[in-house]
C-alpha cells in the first residue's frame, strides 16, 4: 500500500503492499502494480501515522486480512505505527529508507507509490487542493483511478 498526503507491493499473491505519504491531505493504499487498495482524506491537522491508523481500522472494500507486509517511508517510522498495523490488519511493517548517496537513486519498490502519484498528477483537479469539501477530493481522487483502470484494461 502507498500513501501520500493529498492536497498524500510485490504481488497480488502475497499480499504485500506499500504506505508512502500526497500534499497535505489524505491517504492512499496500493497494491503491488499501484492500484488502489484503500483510499481516504483527512484535514491538514490529522498528523500522517494518525491518518494511516484510521484509513486501515475503518471500513474497505478489500480485505486487509491478507496483507503480510506494509512498506512504508521514513515518516511512519516507530513503534507505535508498527504496533497498530500489526494489531488491526496483522501485518509486519518494513521502513524503506532513503539512500545516503548523493544524486537521484531509485529507492526499491517505492516506485510503486510513486508511479501512482504521477498517474493522479495527470488528472488537473488534483494538481491543487481546490475543493470545499473532503468528499470531493476523495470522489476526484477515485474518479482518476478510475480513468488509470479504464485505459489499462
């Protein structure tokens, strides 16, 4: 699973995913070829680790009972992020790292999420945070993936 703040992975088969953080506010889980899994959007105020805790105990139209390992970046580092993902879905917590390397170096399976941040990017509602309500961004954030699958498959 994948997130990254909103104005916010191997395969199918095992069942692992990446958490990354898309702008200020919201969620996205995806799985290993970067489709969405889970989905939310939270105000400014809800901190990232606070945020993927509640988008995991909510309600999903997946099942996250078969997810064996969460990659996520640096910001969901801790043991509390760990002991809550282990607790509601029973999943192990692996922290990918940023490289000490100076230059541009590609940080394993985090490609993933980030791809899927680029397909978002090409939807224009989305390059800025310009919505009243939370709903809207959620509605337009589904709406693009749902543009990625229609033109995928």
């Amino acid at each position: 699973m994948a997130v990254k703040k909103i104005g916010h992975k191997a395969s199918y088969s095992c069942g692992c995913f990446g958490l990354l953080a898309v702008d200020a506010l919201g969620l996205l889980a995806v799985d290993a070829l970067g489709l969405p899994y889970a989905v939310m959007v939270t105000t400014a105020n809800i901190s990232d680790i606070a945020g993927g805790i509640q988008m995991f105990s909510g309600p999903s139209f997946y099942s996250f009972s078969t997810i064996k390992t969460a990659l996520c970046d640096g910001t969901y580092e801790g043991e509390n992020f760990a002991n809550a993902i282990k607790e509601l879905i029973g999943a192990d917590v692996q922290i990918a790292k940023r490289s000490d390397m100076r230059g541009f170096v590609v940080i394993p399976k985090r490609w993933i999420v980030e791809r899927s941040f680029a397909w978002l990017d090409k939807c224009r509602r989305l390059w800025k945070n310009c919505e009243r309500k939370l709903e809207n961004t959620l509605n337009m954030v589904k709406l693009a993936f749902f543009r990625v699958l229609l033109r995928r498959f």
